[in-house]
C-alpha cells in the first residue's frame, strides 16, 4: 500500500504549487485527481457533449484514455499532453458539474485508488482526497486561504498563461464553483477533524511546504 499525503482545499489555495514541492522534497510521487475531472471536461468539450446527463458523462469517463506523466505533473490525453488546455476556467467550470455525477465520481475514485498503488509515496490533491478516496490515509493536509486571496493567486496564474479575466468576474466564478464543490451530494469539499489545517492566506509557499513537511516528519500529529 501506498504512503498518501493527501491534500485537499478549495480552488486557489495553492494546493498544486504546494504539492509538487511537498512531493519532490520527500521523493514521493505527485498526483493531481483535478486534473483527471479536467481531462473529462476537455474531452466532453472537443466531442461536444458538454451540457449531456451523468449516465453520458460516466460513459466518456470510464472510455477516457488518460495518463500522468512520471513525474505527475503533466496529463496525457489520448496520448497528448493537454495540461496546459486544462486550466481555462471554462474547463474549471465544466469538471465541476461534471465532477457532481456519481456515475463520474465512481470511476475517478477507482482510477485513483488504482494508480496510487503504483507508487510507493502519492501526494495527491483534490477535494475529497482525505475524506474520501483514502480515508486511512496517515496524512491529510486541508490547506484553505481567504477567498480575496485566492482570487488573486489564480489570476496571477492565468495571467501567466495569456489569459486575461477580470478580478471581479473570476472571483465570483471561484465562488460559485467553491459552493458547488461543497454543497455536492457526494464526497463534497470538507474540512475532516483528522486534517491538519492550514490557511496560507498569510503564508508564503516556503512556509506552508516546510510546515506540511513537519507534520509528515512528526508521523502526522497536528
Ligand atoms: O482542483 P481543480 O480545481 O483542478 O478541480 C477541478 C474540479 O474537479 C473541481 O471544481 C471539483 C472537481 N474535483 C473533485 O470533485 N474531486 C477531486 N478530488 C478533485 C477535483
């Protein structure tokens, strides 16, 4: 069985960011579950079947081909390398209603379950990691920061990419996307009492790797 960090939190926490450093640092690999929801939404948008019902949607995600690269940090779609395309906030918002579908979520968790077992060290990231896909995981880190915060670390971020949105308006899709996440019927976003709990708001990334990693070096005791 894999060694899990799990990682879990709202959109724009810094939880990728944090996670390849927390990965790289302790040798484990690192695995990105938003990114496999993303991937549907990407392949439900080129085959044109964005707005179509769970039982369509889980049927587009039990037939995607999807693979991380070894390090984890890029995803290949049908054999090409879409991480870039993954992270339009159009996507975002088509993997959120996608991710809703039980029919969808089923697949995904058995993926992710599946391909864990094919390292000896995971830290994986995502919504219901902790709570979730692997509930007996020894680490789980709920890493959550003010929303004006996270706005603007994800314009940043987009901005990076040559896409230009206003504050205002990706604040407010955050906001609608975060509340859908937690509001779900299935595995929702929750912070769980066994997670170590950090709000990075006033933290810069150096602070939250190096905390994360105590708490791994103290065998997971908050
Ligand atoms: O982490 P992210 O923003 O890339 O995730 C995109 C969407 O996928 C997110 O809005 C909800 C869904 N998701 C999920 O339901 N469960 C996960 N473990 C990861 C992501």
């Amino acid at each position: 069985m894999a060694e899990i960090i799990a990682i879990d939190g709202p959109s724009g926490a810094g939880k990728s960011t944090v996670a390849k450093l927390v990965a790289d640092r302790l040798g484990f690999v690192y695995l990105n579950s938003g990114y496999m929801y993303r991937a549907l939404a990407l392949a439900a948008q080129q085959s044109g079947a964005e707005s179509n019902d769970c039982v369509t949607w889980g049927q587009l995600a039990v037939s995607l081909q999807i693979e991380f690269s070894p390090d984890g940090k890029h995803l290949l779609l049908s054999g090409e390398d879409v991480t870039e395309q993954l992270r339009v906030p159009e996507i975002s918002g088509i993997a959120s209603q996608a991710s809703a579908c039980p029919e969808v979520r089923a697949e995904m968790v058995r993926r992710q379950r599946a391909l864990s077992e094919k390292y000896p060290g995971v830290v994986m990231e995502g919504r219901d990691i902790g709570s979730h896909v692997f509930p007996q995981a020894r680490y789980k880190v709920y890493l959550d920061a003010q929303a004006k915060a996270r706005a603007q670390r994800r314009h940043s971020e987009l901005s990076a990419l040559g896409i230009d949105k206003g504050l205002n308006e990706l604040a407010a899709e955050m906001r609608q996307r975060d509340q859908a996440d937690m509001t779900r019927e299935l595995a929702p976003l929750k912070r769980t009492a066994d997670a170590y709990y950090l709000d990075s708001t006033d933290m810069n990334i150096e602070q939250v790797v190096s905390s994360i990693e105590a708490y791994v070096k103290r065998g997971g005791s908050k």
